[in-house]
C-alpha cells in the first residue's frame, strides 16, 4: 500500500528539512462551512439545480506547485439522518477516461475524529511517521488514535457514468463499483479503507460535467479565468454510522474539522499524480463544518467565507510554500485499486501511469505542467 522503503526513506528526509508550508502570504481560506438544516434534501444526480437555496462558500485550493487557477464552490446541508454536500471544481478543459483514472476528476473529504489529528499530514501521528511504524502497530495498538482523520468519499471516476447515483456498500470501505472508497488515516503512511468493527461504506454519490458553473460562482468568485465548464460532486453519508472508530459521527450544532482534495486530470500529459492534488485550507489547516441548529436554510443565501478571490498567484505561492506542501490521495494504495497496491506480504507492486494515446475520450491536450520534481513524487501526503 505504500512507496518503495527507498523512496520513503527520501521523502522522510525532505519532511524531516522542511518546515510547515506557509501559503499565507497569497491564500485566504474561508474558516468555516455552514450546513444548514432541510427538509428538503437535495436529490443525488449530480444536478446542482436544488442547492439554488443553500449558503455557498468559495474557496482556494493549493498543491505542492501553487494554487489552482480555479476557486472551488461548497454547498453543506442536512436532514435528521444524512449529510449533503456539493462541490464544484471549474477546469478549462473536459477530460473523462474509461480505462485510466489518471484522466478523470477525482475528489475526497476529510474530518477530523481523533482531537490531535491535523489536516496537514493526514492526521500526524508521531507514532506512524515510518511504514514501519505504522505496520508495527503503531497505528493498530491504540497509542495513533488521537490522530485519527476520517476520508470520505475518495472518489476516482473510471467506472462512473455522469448523472448516476453510485450507492453504499457493507463489510468496507471499498468500494468496488464506482470506485467511491471511505477510508481513514493516522498519516501518510497509514491509510487504509474502513475495516475495522462493522466496516462499512456509508457514502452516496453522483457527479457530471457541465459547461455552465453554478448561478452562485459569478456571486462569489469576481474575475474568474476562461472555463470550459465545470465538475460538479453530490455526496451524501448518514450523520452517524456503525463504525465510529473510523467515522466522523454528526450531530445537529457540532462542529468539525473538514476538508475537501481534488486531482486535475490536466496536470500532466498522463493525468493528475497522487502528490499534485489542491486541497482547501490554505494546504494548512482545517475549516470548520458547523451542523448548524438554528433553523432551516433561507432562500437565496451566498456565503463568501472570507474567500480570496483574487491574490492567489503561482508566483506567490512558488515563494512561500517552495515545494513544502506535497499531498497525497494516491501516494498510498486505497487497498485493491490504488497507486501502487500492496502485496499481503507487504512487497509493493508499482502501477505504471497509463498514456494518453488512444484512451482519452475527453482530450487532455491542453496540459498545465507544474514542474513539480522529484520531491512531488516521493514525499508522501502532507495533508491527504
């Protein structure tokens, strides 16, 4: 499930030099989420028409190379039994590819469960900083359970079909249809999909492509560049589930820790890399999802966030994060499908990166190249 001992003991190195990313200077993130109680929960489609009244926040993503040019747009709602998210990813280009993940959109959540669990580094516990550590029990003894995070709906895209409702499934957080995985993490190198005490999957999810973003982008995102379209994700989980050792459980007025990733399939000339994805918070810190109990949305509500919608260039942020800021959705296996998945004997098969060459149904021509380095492909995730 992990990179070759060589390549951790290098990116353990580079973590070990490198101090906390700082993207301060040129990233303002919105401090919070506010999910608003409904009685009428939004229908899983992909189709954003529901969330017309739901508060939207607007915020930046960062990855190891700077910002994505594109701001991301949340909606938060729920029921007396689940959660409703919406989130919308903007992209110059359509890129979908039956074959190779690398090629498709892909999205994950993130909660903080265990109380010392950060968003940088996925957790961070001190006692799973190796896989070594991690496989000697260091996670799996109880002493990482304060570091615990929750991933939610890891979700990559080539078994999908736009506009269909993938549902959950039981005994783990594999899920082996749409590839739409619920997992937990200690660190980097302890990632794993759901498998402990009643293991299961409790995520629902539809997305699609379209070439208009939604009417509440134009309000919260001033001087936008040129997009094609954009991506848009439904995804709903119970509030509360069997397993609440690996999940987040959600009450009416709690408040979170939370986090969104997404992995551009422009990235490169074969697709999104596991240590390029952007996450929100600045690549630094958790917003906060606040279960709001005051009373249900009202119609036509924006919420800004505090977002920046204008001081986020490369340049700025090639100056102050410098390559400090690599992530990871795929950098571990997600246990049968991922990067590299790992043997039971714990040897790692290498997944070589499929080519564009006769795959790509939606081109991926036009490539933003990030030159991310080495370090990029060997530091294991600092935040997913």
């Amino acid at each position: 499930m992990m990179f070759s001992k060589q390549s951790l003991a290098l990116a353990t190195a580079i973590l070990s030099a490198s101090p906390l990313p700082s993207h301060s200077q040129s990233c303002e993130s919105p401090t919070e989420i506010l999910c608003q109680r409904t009685s009428t929960p939004p229908t899983v489609d992909g189709s954003f028409s529901e969330w017309t009244t739901s508060q939207a926040i607007a915020t930046p993503l960062v990855s190891l190379a700077g910002p994505y040019p594109y701001h991301a747009l949340m909606f938060c709602s729920y029921d007396d039994s689940k959660l409703y998210l919406g989130l919308e990813y903007p992209a110059s280009e359509f890129s979908f590819n039956t074959t190779d993940k690398h090629f498709n959109a892909a999205t994950a959540t993130m909660f903080q469960v265990g109380k010392d669990a950060t968003f940088y580094m996925m957790g961070n516990c001190p006692f799973a900083a190796t896989e070594d550590q991690c496989s000697a029990g260091g996670a799996a003894n109880g002493t990482c359970a304060d570091y615990l995070v929750d991933i939610g709906a890891h979700w990559e895209l080539a078994t999908t079909e736009q506009g269909v409702e993938y549902g959950t499934n039981g005994g783990t957080g594999n899920d082996e249809v749409a590839n739409k995985d619920d997992e937990y993490a200690y660190s980097p190198f302890c990632r794993f999909d759901d498998d402990l005490t009643d293991a299961a999957n409790e995520w629902t999810g539809a997305w699609t492509w379209g070439e208009t973003p939604s009417s509440q982008y134009a309000e919260l995102v001033a001087d936008a560049p040129a997009m094609a379209g954009s991506y848009k994700f439904e995804l709903t989980r119970t509030l509360t589930t069997a397993s609440p050792e690996t999940d987040a459980q959600l009450a009416p007025g709690d408040v979170v820790g939370f986090g969104i990733a997404y992995w551009d399939p422009l990235e490169t000339e074969t697709g999104w890399m596991g240590a390029g994805h952007y996450v929100s918070g600045c690549a630094e810190d958790w917003m906060d999802l606040v279960l709001d109990d005051d009373g249900e949305m009202a119609e036509g509500t924006v919420q800004d966030g505090d977002a920046a919608t204008e001081d986020v260039t490369m340049e700025d942020a090639e100056s102050t994060g410098d390559g400090a800021t690599a992530e990871n959705g795929d950098v571990t296996a997600e246990n049968g499908d991922g990067e590299a998945a790992s043997s039971e004997n714990g040897e790692t098969e290498e997944e070589t990166p499929g080519t564009a060459e006769g795959t790509t149904e939606g081109s991926a021509a036009a490539v933003r190249r990030f030159g991310m380095g080495m370090a990029a492909m060997v530091v294991a995730s600092v935040v997913f």
